[in-house]
C-alpha cells in the first residue's frame, strides 16, 4: 500500500472548514490548480486498496469505449508535478478548501481521510463534510443571471455522474446550467456538436472532441469508473453473445443461450428479480427485472456499449436526412405472447400513453416531448420531431411498446396498480409461464417469436437483487445461474465459488471531484 494511503486511512485529521479566498478570487478556477489536483491523488492506489480492485481510474467522465478520445491525459500520481503546478499558479497553501460529498457508507469516509492526505502532502489543505438536508439544492444552486459569484458553499464536490444517454455527462455544463462551471462558447459549441446529430458515428466523433477538451478544461476531475459485474454458473453458456450493461437491454442473443440440463433432463436456467408484489413496467427501468429482459421486445436493438444497431421488432430503420423524423417498418406476422396481432396501433399507443404516465426514463421523456407528429402507414409508424433529439434511437433501443388491447384505456396515475401487472403478456422470447409473487417466476420459449424459438427451456426467476444476502445463498445452492450486481462484498462472495464466474462490464457511472470554478466573496 502507498505509505501515504496507509497513513491517510488509519487516521483522519480533524480541521474546521475556513475560507480564505481574497475578495471574488478563486484559485480553483486556474487550470494549473486543478491539474494539480488531479496528479496529486494516487488514485491507481486507492482502487487497488479501499476498492479492493473493483473498479476502473478514469481519465474522463465518460466511461472507456467507443465514445471516448484516445491519447488522453491520465493525470498519474506525479506530486512533484503537483508541486510544480501550484507554485506556477502562485497557490495560496493558507486556504482551507471545503469538500463535501453526499454518500454515507464507510468507504466515502475512508476516501476523503486519503484526499485529504494527498491533497496535503502537495501543500493544499482541505477539510470534508456531508451534506444533509436538501442535498441537491446544496449542489446545485446556480449563480444569479449576470452573476459570476457562486451560489453554492464549497469548493469542491465529491459525486457520481450515470447516464442511459451520456448527453447526461455533459448538458449540465452549457452556460447557465452548472453550479460549479462558468459558462464556456468553445464548450458550448462542442455540446452543440453533440446535440446536433441523430447519426451515432457523427455523435461518436463529437464527443471524442468534447472529452479532448474536458481532459485538459477538468470542469470535472474524473476519479474512477464503477463497474457492474455479470455473474453466470458453470452451467450457462451464451454461445458467443454480447456482454455488457444489464441493467439495460442490448442484442444478447438471449435465444441462443443454452444450460445444461437438471438431474430431470430439463434445460433450466436459475435467475432473480423476479416480483415481489407485481411486475414492474419497463418505462422507468428498462432491462433490470427479468421479464422486462426477457419478456419484451423493442423497435430496434442496442449493442453491449448501448450503441442502437438495428431493428428487432421492426424489419428496417430510416432516419431522415435531417434527423427531424425516423420510420419504423415492423416485421410480418408480429405477434403478442397472447397470441393477438402486434401492430403499428401497439406502438402509437404505447407512445402515447407513456408520455402521460409520471415516472418514466428521462431519457425516453425527452424524447416523446419533441415528437410533433405520429402515423401510420400499415406496418409503417413515422414519428416526426419538432425539435431534434439525439437520443432518439437510443430511446427506441430501449423503450418497450405494450400491448394496447390489454391496457386500453387505463388511468395513467394509476397505471403500475393495473390487474395486468400480476401477470403481464409481452412481445418477446419468453413468456410467463406460472407466478407465484414474493416466491418464484417460471418463463418458458414463446413458441411464436419473431427471433426463433430459445434454447433454455424454463428460465425461474426468484425475487433478489443487489445487496440481498438471497443472491448468495441461491448461488450457493447451485439456484443462480445469470444475473448481475454492482456490490463489490457480492463479487467477492461470487468468485470464491468454484462453479461461478464473473465478467465485469464498463458502464457509465463516474465518480469525480466538481471543483468550484465560480468566484467567491470573502467570509
């Protein structure tokens, strides 16, 4: 362990938060301090030590992967660098910096004890806290118009940034949005770039240049990337299909997976999140429970990196030239589970009336909110746009149409309590075969499916999920065969069994320092 780290974790040091900013100056806002920062913190140390390994040193918010510049600066552990920096930049080493975080577990506390060792030992002093009370409103408070005097309290914010959309990144730093960021016309022209495109390639290049620019900018300073982690048994093979964010939807090839058979010569495949009370719907959380993954089909797919590919319930995907409308022309004979037509009245529906039903994914809100227009010409459903979204292909990667003829006229408030969630009918590979709720799920092959009939003939599901000590304990007992988990003490438990394996997965979750970039007044 890095002496400094060991030293910083067995003993915090107690100081009482000042400021000694000289009137409307904030150091912070130099580039040269916060490059400081970020080589002063050891952070390949910190992963290996208090996160045991469990997670990735970033070097941008956004997380490794096809969006993301190449050749960036790591910021490695360089104190002397540190040093240099902050002795060009003239830092006043009598200042107090303020860091607040919002988490409340031990390894928060731990790592704030090791920033503020690092920080120290490069000559800047900080002190830490938890926010309590209206958290966002303390992070979030923007400055007054015209104002550049900050409207929040500290210095620097220790946080976590996820996003379905990786705009989600980046929007919050346009001019006028942050509470932490000054407002920038070359980083606005970037997110414009960003924003201005339906076309993923186009998107990609966009945000290469963006996280460029960031690298160096440091609005954030990227700590590390959190990991989700696959779990399978030594009995399930996905037979060359995709890995990557389960807790969305992507083109698994799930039809392919195969197990072997029980002591009864049946192919069944063990999982969890299944219901405890009723099903969810999969308008706010789209692939994290098993029937929205395998009972549930979407317009289009997504790859692994939750990049939109192409069509799944649709047989062709075109956007138009300007990105301002997109048609979808569904498959022949496209049945529900119930064995009612799936038509293009499914999908105008489901549209519809997810717009109307209060909790759904922002990222899908936001794109219902620019639709102008939706027909439909037999098979073929057009939605037009009265602003571009660039996300809209994301959403439709994502979003699941559900059948009309059982949900007709249902009250939006009302609309997860409906009867049809005790046993919902879908569009996918499985179907629901028997529910017993708060105990088990039985799925079995839909025999109809557009995609070919599965392999696995049963999948049970049992109602766990992260964190929960039955996740073990079913694993254990040889009753988990697939799922996925983000608690590093169940990765742990995992890997120490000899008939388990576990595949992490990048997925766009960052931890980071906000720093403070907004001058102060004097207290």
């Amino acid at each position: 362990m890095n002496k400094l780290l060991g030293i910083a974790v067995t003993a915090a040091m107690a100081t009482t938060s000042t400021f000694a900013y000289a009137e409307r100056v904030n150091q912070l806002s130099d580039e040269r301090v916060r490059a400081a920062i970020a080589y002063a913190i050891d952070m390949e140390t910190i992963v290996e030590t208090l996160f045991e390994g469990k997670a990735i040193v970033a070097d941008s918010m956004i997380p490794n992967g096809p969006y993301k510049a190449e050749g960036l600066e790591r910021y490695a552990y360089d104190p002397d660098k540190a040093r240099e920096l902050l002795a060009a930049a003239n830092w006043d080493d009598s200042q107090v910096l303020d860091v607040v975080y919002y988490y409340g577990d031990q390894l928060t506390a731990d790592l704030m004890v090791a920033l503020q060792a690092y920080l120290g030992d490069v000559g800047i002093q900080m002190t830490y806290r938890k926010l309590e009370g209206d958290v966002g409103g303390q992070l979030n408070a923007l400055p007054a118009d015209g104002s550049d005097t900050s409207a929040v309290k500290w210095d620097i914010a220790y946080g976590a940034k996820a996003a379905l959309a990786l705009q989600e990144y980046y929007n919050g730093y346009q001019s006028g949005k942050s509470s932490y960021t000054p407002g920038d016309p070359n980083r606005d022209a970037l997110i414009a770039s960003i924003n201005g495109t339906v076309d993923v390639g186009e998107q990609q290049m966009a945000f290469k240049e963006f996280t460029k620019f960031e690298n160096s900018a440091l609005s954030d300073i990227a700590l590390y990337y959190q990991q989700l982690f696959i779990y399978e048994s030594n009995r399930l093979n996905r037979n060359g299909g995709q890995y990557g964010n389960d807790q969305f939807v992507y083109d698994w090839g799930v039809v392919d997976w195969t197990v072997e058979p029980d002591d009864s010569g049946k192919a069944v495949m063990y999982t969890n999140t299944a219901p405890s009370t009723f099903f969810d719907h999969p308008w706010l959380n789209p692939g994290i429970y098993v029937f929205s993954k395998f009972g549930l089909d979407r317009l289009m797919t997504a790859n692994g990196a939750l990049a939109p590919t192409e069509g799944q319930l649709a047989e062709s995907v075109e956007v138009a030239a300007d990105g301002m409308s997109v048609t979808f022309d569904l498959k022949d004979g496209l049945t529900w589970h119930d064995g009612d037509d799936l038509t293009a009245e499914d999908i105008v529906w489901s549209i519809e009336t997810a717009k109307t039903v209060p909790g759904i994914n922002a990222v899908f809100s936001s794109t219902f909110d620019a639709i102008s227009d939706i027909s439909t010409d037999g098979d073929k459903v057009t939605i037009s746009f009265s602003t571009l979204d660039p996300n809209m292909l994301l959403t439709f990667s994502q979003f699941a149409p559900l059948p009309k003829h059982l949900l007709d006229g249902v009250n939006p408030a009302e609309f997860q309590q409906h009867p049809f969630w005790q046993n919902p009918v879908g569009s996918g590979p499985f179907k629901i075969a028997e529910v017993q709720m708060n105990d088990f799920v039985r799925l079995v092959p839909f025999e109809g499916y557009h995609g070919g009939v599965a392999k696995i003939e049963e999948i049970v599901a049992f109602p766990s999920g992260e964190n929960d000590g039955n996740v073990i304990q079913n694993a254990e007992s040889g009753r988990l065969d697939y799922g996925f988990t983000k608690s590093v003490g169940d990765v742990q438990a995992l890997e120490a069994m000899d008939h388990m394996r576990v595949i992490p997965a990048d997925i766009p979750y960052t931890r980071s320092l906000r720093i403070n970039k907004f001058a102060k007044i004097a207290e």
